[in-house]
C-alpha cells in the first residue's frame, strides 16, 4: 500500500484574540455539534497562558465556514502531525 494513501489527519490549532472570542467560539460549535475540543495554546506554538480550538485537518470544511460566518475568526492557526508545529496558513481558509 502507498504510504501516501495512509496520510495521517493533523490537528489543527486555532488561537483568537480573546477570552470571549472562544468561548463564543467553543459555544456556537457545541450548538452545530461538530468535532473539536478547548485545550490550553501549547506552549511550543505561543508560550502565553490561553486557550485554543482544536480540530482535526479533514474537519476544517465543516469548522472553519461556521466560524467565518459568525465573524469569530482566529487571529493565529497552527496544524502540529506528531511533534511536529507549523504555522497554518488562514488566508486560504477566508
């Protein structure tokens, strides 16, 4: 099997400018039901005490349209597969 075929689904970080801005974040994706979880910033991608909304890669078309629609953008995203952080481009995402 091509090792391409078995590509592994990364998590992708969302950081917002703000406590209230997740929190009504965390709350409109509650009321749609879709996969995601609070978790605090780690500390690799934003050494600031925070939380982030954290989803996986193949959820993002579900995710990231409800968010743009209700104008809670994030300010920052970040995708980590094992270890490993990146910066998340948002652009493509708008």
């Amino acid at each position: 099997m091509d090792g391409r075929a078995m590509e592994l689904d990364a998590e992708i970080i969302l950081v917002f400018s703000s406590n209230t801005r997740i929190l009504n974040a965390e709350d409109l994706l509650e009321e749609r039901n879709l996969p995601f979880t609070l978790a605090p910033v780690p500390k690799e991608v934003n050494p600031n005490c925070g939380l982030a909304v954290c989803f996986m890669e193949s959820q993002k078309d579900r995710i990231m349209p409800v968010l743009k629609a209700a104008d809670l953008w994030p300010s920052a995203a970040y995708r980590r597969l094992g270890p490993d952080f990146s910066t998340w481009n948002l652009d493509s995402e708008s």
